[in-house]
C-alpha cells in the first residue's frame, strides 16, 4: 500500500486519515494498518509523491 521508496516521509497521510491507520514505521516511512483502514482513499489523493495505492 506505501511504496517505500517513493514515501517522503513527509506525514501529509498520517495526518490526513480519518481513523488513524497510518503510523511511523520503523524505517521512518509510513505504514498503513490494513485491520484499520477503512479505504476512503483520503491519504492516495493527498500524498505529493503518489506513494500510496490503496487496493480494495
């Protein structure tokens, strides 16, 4: 879902999701909780680098 070579780490997704499903991964990139994400496609449509696809 974060293509982890495109992700900036800039932290527009994490502040953007409506139910907090996204986090800081251990590599400093974001991470999305599938058991949490609710597939809005908010974070997809925001990301500046288009790191982030969203599969339902």
């Amino acid at each position: 879902m974060v293509d982890k070579n495109k992700c900036i780490s800039c932290g527009t997704c994490i502040d953007i999701c409506p139910v907090n499903a996204i986090s800081w991964g251990d590599d400093g990139k974001a991470h999305i909780d599938p058991n949490k994400c609710i597939k809005c496609h908010s974070c997809e449509g925001m990301c500046p680098v288009g790191a982030i696809k969203i599969e339902d």
